[in-house]
C-alpha cells in the first residue's frame, strides 16, 4: 500500500536540477537521449504549450505535486514531465525553436518568471512505488470527471453568485467561459418548460437526463436548431431566442420526450446526417413553421376510418382522399395557452424511428439509401408510400443478412420458380433464427409471416396487399404500427 506522505520534498531549479524521463510513456520518440528532443515531442504531441498559457495567464497550480526519482546521480521526473517541459520553455524559449515566440509572448504576462523557476517535487523511493503511483493517477480513474452538466452549474453558480459574464472572462482566462455559460442557460431553459406530461419534468431530475446532457449538446449546437430557435448569446451573457415560447414549448417536449424514450441519444445523433437526426429536425422545422398536426393534434378521426377499412382491405382511393380530408378539416387547431392543466393530447407521429436501424458498410448501398429515404418520410402525409417502403426495407434487409452469411435464400428451398418474395424471406428467416437464435425473435417472425395479430396491418399478408391489392390501403397509424412490431427484427438483421 503506498504512503507518499512519507516521501522526501525537495525544491529543484527546473533548468539545473531536475530532467525529463527519456523513458515517458507520453512520448512518440521512443527512448529519447538529448532532452531538447524530449521537449519539442512534448509540445508537439502533448500540446505543452497550452499549459505554458495556464501557467502563464492563471498561475502555477500546486495541488499536484510532480514526482522525481534518482536515477543515474541524477533527479528524473517520472510524474510531471509536460508541466516541467512548460517550466523549462519559459525560463528559456529557444528549447522550443518553433514555439518559442509564442512562448515568449505568453512569459511577459507573469510579473516575474523568476517564481516558476524552481518547482517543488517528491523523491520516490523506488522505481516499483513510482511505477504504482503512476497507474493509479492514469489507469485507476480515482478523479472523477465532471459531467457536461456539472461544468456548465459550476459557471452558473458563478453567475448566481454575482459574477457577471465579462468578469468570468478575465477570472477563467484559460477556459472556454462561453460555451460553459452558455450551456447552463439552455440547460436551465429545457428545465423551465411547463411540460403538459409530468413525467417529461420528473424526467430532468433523474441520472438519465445527467448523463444525456452530451446528446442535448449535440441538438442545440447544430447549425439547424440555432437558426430554428434563433438562440444566441451576446457579449455581456444574455441569451435571446426568435422562436415563440409556445414553439420552444413544443420543441422542447420533442427533444425531451425523445432522450426519456431513449431512441434520441448520442449513438443516433452521431452525425448530422443520421436519420434520427434529419427526423428530429424534421419535427422542429414543422413546429416552427406552424405545419398541420405538427404537435399537439388530436387523434383524428379519419385515422381510425381508414385503420378499419385497411384491415378489410376494401377502402377506395376515393375513401381515403376522403379520410384524407377529414384529417384535414377536423384537426384541432394548436392551442395558444393554457390557465388550468389541459387533458393530454395525443401528439401525431411524423416520422418513424429508424435512429438504432444503421446498415453496416457490407450492405448493398441501396439498402441505405432505402432507409434514409424512409426515415425523412412524412408517414401522416404519406402513409401509403411508407408502407411499401416498409415493406421493401423489411425484404432488401433480409436478403442482405443472407448475403453477409454468404447463403443464397433460393437454394434454401425458399423460392417460387428461382424468385425470393418476401414471405420466401421470412420463412428463411424464421427458420434460420429458430436454429441460431435469439428466442425472442421466433414470436415476432411468427407474428408478422403468421397474420395472427389483432391488428392486421401489422402481418405480412397486408403488406402483400399494399402491394399487390390496389383496393388497399393504409392511414398513418398502421405505418407506425408495422415500424414498432419489427423494429427489434430490423435491429437484428443489421447485424449480419
């Protein structure tokens, strides 16, 4: 057990006294001899020179303690080497030919270089307790970091305390106050909605939100959501916004109802491009621009016509223009505000949630574009091409599974006179799970190839019907219905 209260002190000259380790594991020049190579890597590999700034604009900090050892008659810096890179560089910038303008330019603002000419150390007994220590500080993770939320409170208990922006500025020269401020007011903003369901606010006090405060970086840092909101923030603090507190409100209840569902996260929003992401924004840019049961709508009447006529497969097209226009004229228009807590109202679904649906490289491209073309889809205005496009998602994604498994779906026995339809797929499919797994699969296969379920829409024979049967078709909530009974298969066969 190490007891470094019992290690000696001493207080070295940094240019005389004490050198650095040749032997660092933070160096790209394995075995380096002559130290000035040992500091150009350090500034060039481990960005040395940024601590010449801390040092330099905020002061060298002693809460940690560098570590030395006596090595060959000599003091050898163990633990410390690019903070006493820094220190040697600003008692003599030519060490650092490329940096040393900079690093001169950075030594006039310390009334007195002379106070950083000398550090204090601790003299390791032995290589083996240095070693200890070492991995503890770096591998053990005993310092815990600060979450993206607990930075962001740390600067708005400063502003809390009296401290305003611009004096922020000058008292953390060194640290990114802006973004920090910054965050804390559109942490505080989400925080302050009157969220209609409880549960959205009860969420913001729980460890998933903490924790989910990177994906909530990742939403209102995006060029799109600043100019959807018109969110900005002055020179002395202020934050300011275009968008309506209505509006805000129902962005808002998008975002956080997403991350509580937990298919907004930052796996999902891993690029500007991901269809989660296009969706999202998607749902904000109808909030904004005011769009028909953009959020907030009723459940239409219309919808539940058009779910009966579907099951029996029979609605015209002349129907479900008709059922169309009923969702149209019958929509309760968007409420302006509310004194006493309004009965919850079930808000439409535009999009289907194809966020953790991401085929691998190995698949064909036009399963890709497929699905990022079906994630942008408007399913309450088109719900009759996302069915189809559902259907051929749920087909190409089975026979390029096969693929990846270098078998042929034909020779399986699965075929009508050499052509894979789709039933031929989910037999396979069934087939193959029933022999490898995972059990859970066997239900939802049965389910969709058996046309067994309650809800019609949701079996492979109505998308054979959508298909095939042009009396057929379907309203938006039977989309989303199909989407949800093979979302965990359509996860699976993203695995090949």
């Amino acid at each position: 057990m190490l007891d470094t209260s019992r290690w000696p002190e001493l207080t070295l000259d940094v240019l005389k006294d004490v050198h650095l380790d040749p032997k660092n594991v933070r160096l790209e020049t394995a075995d380096a001899k002559v130290e000035a190579d040992i500091i150009e890597d350090l500034f060039v590999n481990e960005d040395a020179l940024s601590l010449v700034e801390g040092i330099c604009k905020v002061g060298y900090l002693t809460h940690e303690v560098p570590v030395v050892i006596q090595r060959d008659g000599k003091h050898i810096m163990i633990e410390g080497n690019r903070r006493l890179a820094a220190l040697k560089a600003i008692q003599n910038p030519m060490l650092v030919p490329d940096y040393a303008s900079r690093v001169s330019g950075l030594a006039e603002l310390l009334p007195d270089r002379s106070v950083v000419a000398k550090v204090k150390v601790m003299v390791a007994p032995s290589q083996d307790e240095a070693d200890q220590l070492i991995a503890a500080i770096h591998t053990g993770n005993l310092r815990r970091p600060w979450t993206p939320g607990r930075q962001a409170a740390f600067f708005q208990a400063q502003i809390d305390a009296g401290r305003d922006y611009a004096e922020l500025l000058v008292r953390y020269p060194t640290i990114d106050v802006r973004k920090f401020v910054f965050r804390a007011h559109i942490i505080n903003m989400f925080k302050s909605v009157k969220y209609d369901d409880a549960s959205l606010l009860g969420f913001l006090t729980t460890k998933q939100w903490a924790r989910g405060l990177s994906t909530l970086a990742r939403i209102y840092e995006s060029k799109q959501f600043l100019e959807l909101t018109g969110l900005s923030m002055d020179s002395e603090g202020v934050v300011t916004k275009t968008v309506s507190e209505e509006d805000f409100k129902e962005m808002a209840t998008v975002i956080i109802q997403g991350m509580m569902d937990g298919n907004i996260n930052t796996r999902s929003l891993n690029s500007v491009n991901s269809p989660r992401y296009l969706q999202l924004m998607r749902e904000l840019t109808a909030i904004v621009s005011g769009e028909e049961g953009a959020a907030f709508a009723n459940q239409v009447p219309g919808a539940a016509q058009a779910s009966e006529h579907g099951a029996k497969g029979v609605e015209s097209g002349a129907a479900a223009g008709e059922a169309g226009a009923k969702r149209t004229t019958n929509a309760s228009p968007r409420p302006t505000g509310y004194t006493t807590s309004p009965p919850r109202k079930r808000r439409q679904q535009h999009y289907l949630d194809l966020g953790q649906v991401r085929p691998p490289a190995s698949y064909p491209q036009a399963l890709t574009l497929l699905l990022g073309e079906l994630s942008v889809l408007d399913v309450q205005e088109y719900p009759n091409v996302a069915f189809l496009g559902v259907r051929a998602a749920l087909e190409k994604s089975i026979k390029a599974f096969a693929e990846g498994k270098s078998i042929e779906i034909k020779n399986t026995g699965n075929n009508q006179n050499g052509r894979v339809q789709l039933g031929h797929a989910l037999s396979w499919l069934s087939d193959y799970v029933k022999a490898n797994g995972p059990t859970y699969l066997k239900q939802v296969l049965e389910s969709v190839r058996g046309g067994k379920l309650v809800t019609y829409t949701t079996t492979k024979d109505a998308l054979d019907a959508q298909n095939h049967n042009h009396h057929f078709c379907v309203g938006p909530d039977e989309v989303i219905q199909m989407w949800a009974s093979i979302d965990s298969l359509m996860r699976y066969l993203m695995k090949p």
